[in-house]
C-alpha cells in the first residue's frame, strides 16, 4: 500500500473501515499503482480517504 494512503487513511481516522473492504482494495491498490504523476495519486488518495470514511 502507499506511504500516502496510509497516512491518508490513518488521519481521516478510516483504518478500520479501509479493512472492511476486502475484495475491493485490490483493485483500488492497482488503479493507484497505474496512475503515472504524483499529483494525480494525491488527489485520488483524497477520494479514497473521504469515501471509505462516508
């Protein structure tokens, strides 16, 4: 997993609930790991880290 996405996560308080989606990281992990510019991987870290918080 990303540095930043488990910093991301960690202050969006979201750890547990990224647990809980099981099947779906996988494929969420891929997408960021696919993205070519840092600037796009922040941004969507952004995303993630507020919908898995909702």
């Amino acid at each position: 997993m990303p540095k930043e996405l488990t910093k991301a996560l960690k202050k969006q308080k979201s750890n547990l609930a990224w647990e809980k989606l099981a099947p779906s990281k996988k494929k969420i992990l891929r997408y960021l790991n696919s993205l070519k510019t840092k600037e796009s991987v922040d941004k969507n870290i952004l995303k993630i880290a507020n919908a898995v918080t909702k």
